[in-house]
C-alpha cells in the first residue's frame, strides 16, 4: 500500500501478486500491456499513414538526446517491443513495397564492443575477436568455472551484468533485474570489476572528465554535455554519473551507425541503385530494395557497416531479408 494508506496498483506491486498466484493481477497486467500496444499502435499507426505516398513517414531528430543517438517521432518506430509475441506482429505489419525485400542489419553488440576497445580490455577484445560467445566467457571469468560448466542460467546472469555495467547500474538495480538479495548483486558486480579492472578505471576517468569538464566525449570526440554531474542532491547526481559512463559507449555506438549510413547512401548512389535506407532503429538499419537489388544491397550493407569505424575489435553485422519488418 501507499504512504496514504490506499492500494497500490504500481506494477511492480502487480507482478509481485500475480508471481503468488493472483489471477486478478496477471489479468490487469495484461489488459495494460494490450492497451498501450493498442492505443501506441494499432489504433495510431493507421492515422499516420500518408494519404499521398499510402506510407508512414517517421521524423528522425539527430539533436534531441544526450548521447547522439537519433530520436523517432510520429510515429516512434524505435520502441516497438521486439520482445513479445505481439509486439513483432507489430512490427509484421510492416510491409516492403511490391516486388521489393526488406533487408534488416543490425549490429552485434555494438556497445559491448565498444566498451572492450574503450577500456582496453585484453580478455574482451580477444573474445570478440575470436568470435565466441561473449556472455559464456564473462560468466566463466566472473564466477570462476571452466566454460564448458556454464549453463544457460548463468550465461543469462552474465548477459545481465554485461549490459548493466554499460548503463552504470547499481547493485540494487541488479538485484532487481535478476531478482537476487542486492548483496549477491553486489559480489557479482565486485567480482566483475576485479575481472576486468579496465571497466574500473574507465567508469572512474570518465566520471572524473565530466566532474571537471562538464561533458565527456564520443570516439569521434563529439561532445556530450553532462550537466548535473555537480549537483548537491545524491540521487541527481548519480544519474549524472551513470550517463556519464553509458554516454561515450551510446554515443559512439550512435556516430559510428550515422558513418555507416552516410558511407551507405554514397555507395548506393555510386551504383545508381534503387535501394534506400527507409529506417534507423539504434544498431539497426532497414533498407528497402528491389528484388533484382537484394543480392548486391546486403553485400553492401553487411561491408559498409562493419568497415564503418575500426576499433580493437571487429564490427560484426547480421543481416535478415523478408516480405515484412521482422
């Protein structure tokens, strides 16, 4: 219950009754989760479409976000939940024009990457580079056991801690994701830290560059302006501090997907092709391409964004062709 005495209806106070065998809860849950896909999707998406062309038209902004990273809107074809069932009957109703494909490339753990070639991570950048499973290779050196023994649940729990460490994540935050005590989340981000002590330092330095400059830097040493960093209130500043460290690794992600698309639309135009990129979503670019295109397109698009930028470790780009967005 609230501070007032009134029930809560908090989600996460849901999902906790609906977990002890509430059915009333799992059924609110759901009539949100179905509403929001509703009056978000297929009751918008609809309005949106473009009496003159018979398409949807998204506004991309290059300047609306801290990290560089392009913002969608009207609609916002960026957070289309890829995750559930319905929401990739969403993105299914995304069609490619006639005697066309859809060709969708997205980067393989970009950020992960970036982070290896940014903190100077030997063990990272050499996984990456060999091409093994990077989740099995971090549980194995974080929990000290041989690869082979790694099961899938401690895989999942390294995956976890791989992607939270990028966005800064406390030990409380962990805890909650993996639903775990927060002091086992704190032995793990611990052990993590002494595994690679390169993340250590890099999330230290880069904290410490916004402390004194008010910003920190991209790759391609584009600026992002950390404006709260100082702020006397605790729980302001360490939100400033985690963007402070997800920044650089974001925004880089973010310039390197933007040098891939300029090198994409020269290449396309060198050729004379009819192929175009129609989306950006983040790591993953769509191109629609005619079907005689769709051979030479991927090839292309596959090349350009894993030559985009070189880091210390290879760009790597997987690449599906369908009828619909998938």
């Amino acid at each position: 219950s609230k501070k007032t005495g009134a029930f809560s209806t908090n989600s996460s106070v849901l999902e906790e009754l609906a977990e002890e065998g509430n059915e009333i809860a799992q059924k609110v849950l759901d009539f949100r989760k179905f509403s929001k896909l509703k009056s978000t999707y297929t009751d918008a998406l609809p309005k949106e479409i473009n009496p003159k062309t018979n398409r949807i038209h998204s506004n991309f902004s290059s300047t609306s976000t801290i990290t560089g990273r392009f913002s969608s809107n009207n609609p916002n074809l960026q957070n289309i939940p890829i995750k559930s069932l319905e929401g990739r009957k969403i993105r299914e109703s995304f069609i490619a024009a006639k005697d066309h494909l859809l060709i969708s490339a997205d980067y393989s753990q970009i950020e992960l990457r970036v982070i290896a070639h940014v903190a100077k991570i030997p063990n990272l950048v050499e996984a990456f580079k060999s091409g093994k499973d990077i989740h099995r290779i971090t549980a194995s050196q974080v929990f000290h056991i041989p690869e082979a023994q790694v099961t899938d649940e401690i895989r999942s729990k390294a995956k976890a801690i791989n992607f939270g460490i990028i966005y800064g994540i406390s030990a409380f935050g962990l805890a909650r994701q993996l639903d775990i005590p927060k002091q086992e989340a704190a032995i793990y981000i611990k052990s993590y830290l002494e595994a690679y002590p390169g993340i250590d330092s890099y999330m230290k330095n880069y904290i410490e560059l916004a402390r004194q400059n008010g910003f920190v830097e991209t790759l391609s040493g584009r600026k992002c302006f950390i404006r709260e960093i100082n702020n006397k209130n605790p729980m302001i500043r360490q939100e400033a501090e985690r963007l402070a460290i997800n920044a650089p690794i974001q925004g880089s992600a973010a310039d390197i997907v933007k040098m891939a698309m300029i090198r994409l639309d020269k290449k396309f135009s060198e050729l004379n092709l009819r192929s175009r990129i129609i989306m950006q979503i983040h790591d993953e670019l769509v191109v629609e391409a005619p079907l005689d295109e769709v051979e030479i397109a991927s090839k292309i698009l596959q090349k350009e964004m894993e030559d985009a930028f070189i880091l210390d470790t290879p760009l790597r780009v997987d690449i599906s062709v369908d009828q619909c967005w998938k």
